[in-house]
C-alpha cells in the first residue's frame, strides 16, 4: 500500500498529490510515468511523475473519469493500493541552446519535469503557458522559478492574451528563434503545435497518453503511428518526435473511447 501524505486541490478540476513510494521515486527520471490502481478491483491509470524525492512521488490528476474521481475523494492518511513503475523512457536532453516549450491545460504537469531538466543543463526557455480561463493555469510560478520566459494565454482571456496556446507562439515565432520545442497538452493542440513549428524549422517533442492498460508493451492498447511504424507509448514512449505522429489516428481512436464512455455513463444512468 501507498500512503497519501500530502494533496492540494489546484482547481475544481485538478489535484496534486504527494505519495509515499520508495522504489519507484529513487529511480525516476524526468518523463517517467506511474500506473496506479486506487484500490485492489480497480481501473489502471498512468500519470506521469512531476516531482521527486528520495522516497515520495508527486502526481497532478483531472478529476474527469471515475478512478481520477475516487482518487480525488482520498484523503491524506488514506493509502492507494498499487503503484508500478517507474515506466516509460526517460527524455533524452537535446544539445540545444534555447527552447520553446507550449503546455496547454493539465498537460502542464508533464512538461513541468522536462523543462525542469533542460533548465538543469542551463537550457534557456520559452514557456506558452494556456488553459480554458485563469483557475485552470496550473504551476505557473514553478514555471517562473525556471523559465526566461512566461507567456500566458486563457481562451476566455481571464488572464494573459486571450487566444489558444498556437496564436501566442505562432506570434512569437516572427521575431524569435529556437533551436527545438517541446509541446504537452490535448492531442489537437500538439498536432497544430507541430503544424506551426514546422512551417519555422522547429522540430517538436510531444508526449502522448493513449489508453494503457499494462504499461509493459504487452497489451498494444497504447500502440501509436510514429513515421508509419507502431510504437507502443507505455515502453517507446511517451514521449515522440511530433512530425512523425498519426495525430489523426489518435484523434480518431480517443473520439471512439470518447462515445464509448458517453454510452457506459448513459447506460449506467438508465439501470
Ligand atoms: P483544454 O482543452 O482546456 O486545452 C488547453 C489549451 O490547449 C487551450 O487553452 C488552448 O490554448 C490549447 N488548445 C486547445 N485546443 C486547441 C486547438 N484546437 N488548437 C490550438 N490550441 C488548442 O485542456 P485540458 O482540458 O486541460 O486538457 C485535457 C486534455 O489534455 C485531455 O484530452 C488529456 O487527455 C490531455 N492530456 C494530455 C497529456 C499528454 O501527456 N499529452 C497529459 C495530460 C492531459
Ligand atoms: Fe499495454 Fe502499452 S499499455 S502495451
């Protein structure tokens, strides 16, 4: 068992949470990611790890489906029943000067311990930072502690220039330069992330998170188009070169579990 030792309610949506798991956070590195099961019958999740220490890992979580609900409802004390990993390949740190990293919404979280490791090596960096409205911006003075730059953008325009996260850097990029770029968020936003860098010559790093259910490369429901070959995103990734991606196969493919989910939440409603 896992025990909870701290969490914090970002927004209405989102919580951080602090768990107790010595195995797993002595060997992470930054893009790993964990799966856990809330309790014994329970549904897998893989989030990736945000944050570190020699004994503790810390995940940030939306609470839309019913496990990020039930894990939401747990409280400090209370502890989570298995937690496997680390998992995933860790990022491999590109020799570049200057990056232009893009986050949208909860995909802040993940990027946060890729941009930590390039502000590490003395990488300077960009940041577009976007979300629906102010309350769902997440980690932004943590960003600060490690960006040259924060540019934040909500589509209400609550906060920041109003405007998706693509019309602030696709602004940006007319006057400057960088040497790669690494976008996170929903996949639309990554595939028009990676549309516009490559009109400048800037190559993308995404990260990806199909279903998974083992996280072990054995039951290819994580399976991605990466250059017209099937990757799978729990072992060769989660993280990819974007020009490479099938974004519309994945789009297609999240839309179908997408309905799915609609028709389980209406048939469960109806019994
Ligand atoms: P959201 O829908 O609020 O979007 C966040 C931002 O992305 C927007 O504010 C906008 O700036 C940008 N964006 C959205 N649609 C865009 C478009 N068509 N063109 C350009 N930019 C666009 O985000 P959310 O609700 O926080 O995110 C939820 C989604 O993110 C889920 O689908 C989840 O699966 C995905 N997600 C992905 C990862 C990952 O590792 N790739 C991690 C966590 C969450
Ligand atoms: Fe099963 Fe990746 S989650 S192969």
């Amino acid at each position: 068992m896992y025990k909870i030792l701290a969490k914090k309610e970002i927004n209405n949506l989102v919580d951080q949470m602090t768990i107790e798991a010595p195995l797993v956070a002595k060997n992470c590195k930054p893009g790993h990611f964990i799966i856990l099961r809330v309790d014994e019958d329970g549904e897998r999740i893989p989030l990736t790890v945000v944050n570190h220490d020699e004994t503790t890992v810390e995940i940030i979580y939306q609470k839309l489906g019913y496990t990020t609900r039930l894990l939401g409802s747990m409280e400090v004390g209370d502890a989570i029943s298995d937690i496997v990993g680390p998992l995933g390949e860790a990022i491999k740190i590109r020799g570049s000067k200057r990056i232009l990293a893009i986050a949208g919404g909860v995909g802040a979280a993940p990027i946060y311990p890729q941009l930590k490791a390039y502000h590490n090596e003395g990488v300077s960096i960009d940041l577009v930072l976007g979300a629906k409205s102010k309350e769902y911006l997440i980690l932004t003075d943590k960003f600060r502690d490690i960006c040259d730059n924060v540019y934040l953008c909500t589509d209400d325009g609550s906060v920041g220039e109003k405007g998706f996260v693509t019309e602030i850097a696709s602004e940006l990029l007319t006057h400057e330069t960088y040497d790669h770029s690494i976008a996170i968020g929903p996949l639309i936003m990554m595939k028009y992330v990676v549309q516009l860098n490559k009109k400048h010559n800037l190559k993308t790093d995404v990260s990806l998170n199909p279903i998974m259910i083992d996280g072990t490369g054995m039951c290819g429901n994580c399976r991605v188009s990466i250059g017209g070959k099937t990757f799978f995103a729990c072992v060769d990734g989660p993280d990819f070169p974007g020009e490479e991606v099938d974004f519309d196969e994945l789009l297609a493919r999240q839309n179908y579990y997408h309905d799915e989910e609609h028709i389980c939440n209406l048939e469960m409603k109806l019994k």
